[in-house]
DNA sequence: TTGTAAGCGTTATCAC
DNA sequence: GTGATAACGCTTACAA
C-alpha cells in the first residue's frame, strides 16, 4: 500500500501537507490541495488505520463479547437481530464490530482485552453464568471504557444498560391466560442470577396476586433456559399438580420444550393446556402450534444500545441511562380459553 | 494502561529487555525476567495491540463481510451458525473477528478497507448481488489478501471457496420425490448469478434426466430466494401447469412460501402435493408440516472456512483449494409418496 | 545478557 | 501555507 511518505514526495511536499490535505484542514493551497489529492488517487491510497490509531487513540471500532462465557458461541437465539442492529447503526457513525474471541488468555478480562485492542466501547451480550454480576464485569463498569450491556443491570459514569419490559410482558402473558380463564397457572422460569429471570417471574407473581388468585410457590420451576431442564421442571410439575392448565415459560425455546413434553404426556396444547412463551424468536411462528408469546424488539434493542453507546463515546458530558424497551404479547395458536370440564376440575381441587 | 517503557524504568533496564521478556525470548536472565514479570503483573500490563501491529504488519484480526451489497444486514438463515464456527476455530488460533460495517467511504472496496484495517485474512458471506462476479471481488482475489469466501468461486493464490456439495444435494432431494411416485416436479429455483443456485439447477435437471423423466424447463421459476417470488413462482406454476406433484425449493424460506401459497390454493401438503426445500435452516424442524429438506453442515462450512484461512495466513507455501462438503437428505413430513388418483391425473396430461 | 536506536505510518506542535 | 520534528507503543537489528 502507498503510504503518505510516498504521497510526499510525489507531489514535491512534506508529509505533513499531505495528511493536512488528506484530512481536510482548511489552511492548504488549493492546488497543492489538488494535486495531492489527484496523487492519492492514482496510488489508491488508503490511510492505516493501524498507525492512524496508535496516535489518535482512537481505533472507530466497537467491541462485542458473545456468550456465556468470554468465549462460548453465539449462543442466544436472537443475538443475530440484535448484533445486526448494532453493526447498522455503529457502521453508519462509521464504525466497525470487533467480536473477541479471546482464547488461551490468561489473565485477561473484559476490560484488559478492551484496552489491548483499543477498542472505542464494547457492548456485552452474554448469557447464562456470564451475566452473573462477577468481578470482571465490575471491573469493566468501573474502567471507564465506554459499554453498553443488553439485559445486564450494570451502570456507571459510561456504562449503561439496555433489556426488554420483562416485568411488564409477563405480566401482559399472565394476565391474557387469566383473561381465558386459568387460574393454575405454573411458571418455568429463567435462572437465579439474572435480572430478566427475575423480572419475568415478579411480572408472573404480581399478576396472580393482583387477580387474587394467590402465588403457589410449588408451581415454579427453574427451566435455566434450557430444553432439558424445562422438560424435567414441565414433568414434575404435572404429576404433583395435575390440576394445572396453562403454562408460562421464560422463553420460547423452553415453551417449545414445555409443549413437547406435555403431548409425550398425552396432552394436547391448546385445548387441554394453554401455553405462552417469552421472547418471539423466529420459530414461535413456525411451530406447531403457533406460540403465543411475549415480543421483545430484538432490532431496538441493538439500535438502542449501539446510540447510546456511540453517545457515551462521542460526547464527553452525556450521561447514559438504562433503557427499557416495551415488550409486546403476540397471541397465536398456543393458548386458548379454558374449558369448562377444566374448569370444574380447577374448582375441585 | 501501563506501557513497556514504564516497566523498563521500574525494572531499571531498557526497553528492549522488557520487550525480550514479555515474548519469552531465550537469552535474558532469569533474574531480570522474573523480576520484570513481576513489576508487568503488578502493573496488570497488556501489550498495546495497535502499537505492536504497527511494527509487526500483524493484527491477529480476520475480517469479515456480511450481506448482499458491501453493507446490508446479517441475511443470511444460516449465517450466524457459520460465523459462530469461524469464530470459534479463529479465536483458537488466537484470532478475533472484525465485521465490516463500511458504510459511507466513497471509493472504498473489499480490498482497500482490508489493507486500511490491516486484517491478516478475510471470510466472505455474502449473499444475492454480493455474489456477483464484480470488479471489487475479482480485485480481492488478486489482491494477495488471504481470502476465503463461502459459496462464491474465487480461486487463488491466496484465494478459494467453501460451499456445501448442491449438486449431490439437490439430486438427492429429486430423487427422493421421484422414489416417492412423483413425475411432475416443479422447481423454484434461485437465482442466475450464483454457483450455488446453477449447481441446484443442474442436479434438479440431471436426476429427471437420468430417470428418463425428462426435463420440462417451463417447471422452473426463479425465486431469489425471496418469499415473494417464490409464492408467485408457485401461483403461476400452478395455474399453467395443474398437473404439477411436487416441488422442490432451492431454499427452505422459499419452499415455506410454497407450502403457504399452495395452501392458500386450496391444496395440501404433502397430501396434495409433496415439497422439498434446501438448507435445512433451524424453521425446517418447526414448521407444520416438517419440513423434507437438504441439510448443508453450516457448522463445518465455517469451520472449514476458518481452517483454510489460517492455513494461508501461517503457512507461506500452503496452497488453498475450494472444498465442497456433503450435503444431506433430511426426510420429515412435507413429502409423501404420490397418491393414485394424481397418478392418473399425471398420465392423463 | 543487555542497551541503543531505527522504524512502523500517522497526526500534531511548532516554527518559519 | 508549509516543513521539521516529536510522538504514539512496540519490535528488532545491531552494538556493546
């Protein structure tokens, strides 16, 4: 690659009047200005970034950490919407994504890695044990670098937050089955270290107790987010509770996994027992039945976290504030009004 | 973040001894070596990344471009599962990824905004127009730039390609229909600009050849890959020619088009008609019915992608050659074998 | 075994 | 308006 050096000597100039002019200062000779110009674009040049960073401390581009742990897949079933919103919205501030991978490292954290790779920002999409409010993320909060974390309550001078209504969409999920007529209601929840498993599940309980039909603990199973676990807490809870005729699951796959298991039970999903799921990934629509479910907006989301964070980056004053998105219930085929033997079942017990 | 030249001063020794140590260089004492490494763990020091790449021509960063123009978003169905791969085997060759965003850069192409960025090597996946033989592609693969594109025939000398084997795939997926009774077969094919598209054509042609079927070319519409065109391709397909079967999609989003339109006209599936679709996508396994398809290993297509890459960014004299991997007939319930009475249908017409 | 110094390609601070 | 020159943080001859 031609280089300014090269740039220079071409048009006769020192490289300082070339990167003048290659970076539109006012105060240069309009035609020096264009024959460096014409130079630049016969040799195809195109700055280095690399160099150009090493001064400016600057780099115009934004970090992102995937997965459950600092180096696991991409695990999420909507990381791609909201990853795509980020990446539209940073690369059009001009900005590009760099995803870590971060192998064999030894000590390195979230913040060490940032700063190795200069990174401008970074936003965090972790799932599982990585949302656990550990040392790492503590230290990242508090190192200055601008972040953005989707679903994970950390804040501070440049570090803010962007997550979904999850309490108000269980609560819009608990109440539409109790608007059909349900009143055992079990719930397969998330997990117990992060604020999205928690929300929905107060969302759940504060609509039973609203409706006054009173929170049973023993119909709460933690599903981990996990087929397998969803599976088991969905079998345990009908053989204990049998008078159960709705189910409420904190995200779709585990609502998958909720209805499978119920049919191998030898239910059927709606007529016997409604279910409703969280999240509105792309296969609610697909599967058999459709799921009714809680919508989260998977594309603000990421446009969201992506503003606030070329916010934090590009001006020294603003002062992030978490976000909170609302979430939406989209009813399809999985739930359906209670039927009267059900009913009577219901009373009885 | 502390520097070399900090450390060197607390150790009281130069620079270059520090530097020496920190990338386990044989000839230092072991006495200055540890006591550097200890002032470098005190310090909680990283290498600056940038500084490094400037001197080393080396990032340890692989780029990617996503989408249908340079730009677009993550379209792809299965684009996250390949990227997922990629990542993960890059990352264990200590690589991270860097996703092009490149918007508003006048004159930039794949090639200048991989030599701005200094990206050691780059993955390809791009979809529609993006797949076109164009002048900014044909520049990347002469450029030098280790490259390896997914499903679009670039070749080398830094240069080749990974697809899934679409030929052997879609000859599997007409042949079942043909196993299955059906002698009328559709094809919605995709589009005219890729291999990848050509191949399904070819082997979708070649099986009703070699089953003395013959081959009616007014079977065939073209869809894109898009919903849209594909339920018009069906609309028209059925109003010339009713006597159609079965039909096979070069896509699984295109084959649910299908299944759609066709029951909008009223006919089922695979009672009425049998449908095969191409990708095996997560949707397929969701959709009612399940749906019959041809699964591409997104996972090794990625793996394979990021193992080639590597091999020609580490290894001066390995030459890279385009790899096609097998594909793979997943039979479910969109198709069932040919009813009597469509039989004769069949033989009437 | 260690230090000096050049250099990577830019930008930025001064003089001129 | 323009040119030296230092600086960014590191690696790497070459010398000592």
């Amino acid at each position: 690659m031609a280089t300014i050096k090269e740039i220079a000597q071409r048009a006769g100039v020192s490289v300082s009047t070339v990167s003048r002019t290659l970076n539109n200062y006012p105060d240069v000779n309009p035609q020096t200005k264009e024959k460096i110009l014409q130079i630049a674009k016969e040799l195809n040049y195109f700055p280095n970034a690399v160099a150009r960073s090493l001064v400016q401390k600057k780099t115009y581009t934004i970090g992102v950490f995937f997965g459950n742990k600092m180096n696991s897949g991409f695990d999420h079933p909507f990381f791609l919407d909201v990853i795509s919103a980020v990446r539209e919205v940073a690369g059009n501030a001009g900005y590009d994504l760099l995803v870590f991978t971060n192998k064999n490292k030894e000590r390195a954290t979230y913040t060490t890695l940032c700063r190795e790779r200069s990174v401008d920002g970074v936003v965090l999409l972790l799932t599982g044990e990585g949302k656990r409010r550990t040392e790492p993320l503590v230290e990242l909060q508090n190192s200055g670098i601008p972040c953005i974390a989707i679903d994970i309550p950390l804040i501070g001078e440049k570090t803010a937050y962007v997550e979904s209504d999850n309490y108000a969409g269980a609560k819009l999920a608990v109440q539409h089955l109790i608007d059909l007529g349900h009143r055992r209601i079990a719930f397969i929840g998330g997990d117990e270290i992060s604020k999205t498993s928690y929300d929905r599940l107060r969302g759940y309980q504060d609509t039973l107790m609203e409706n006054r039909i009173g929170f049973d603990p023993t119909l709460i199973r933690l599903g981990y987010f996990s087929k397998e676990k969803a599976a088991l807490g969905t079998r345990e809870l009908m053989a204990n509770k049998p008078d159960i005729t709705a189910f409420f699951a904190a995200s779709d796959e585990m609502a998958f996994s909720v209805i499978k298991t119920l049919r191998d039970l030898g239910k059927r999903v709606p007529d016997d027992i409604s279910v409703v799921g969280f999240d509105d990934i792309k296969e609610a629509e697909f599967f058999e039945p459709r799921l009714t479910t809680v919508r989260q907006d998977k594309y603000q989301l990421g446009s969201e976290a992506a503003r606030m964070l070329l916010n934090i980056i590009e001006n020294p004053d603003y002062q992030p504030t978490p976000v909170t998105l609302p979430s939406q219930l989209i009813i399809r085929q999985s739930t359906a009004v209670l039927q009267k033997r059900f009913r009577q079942e219901g009373e009885d017990s």
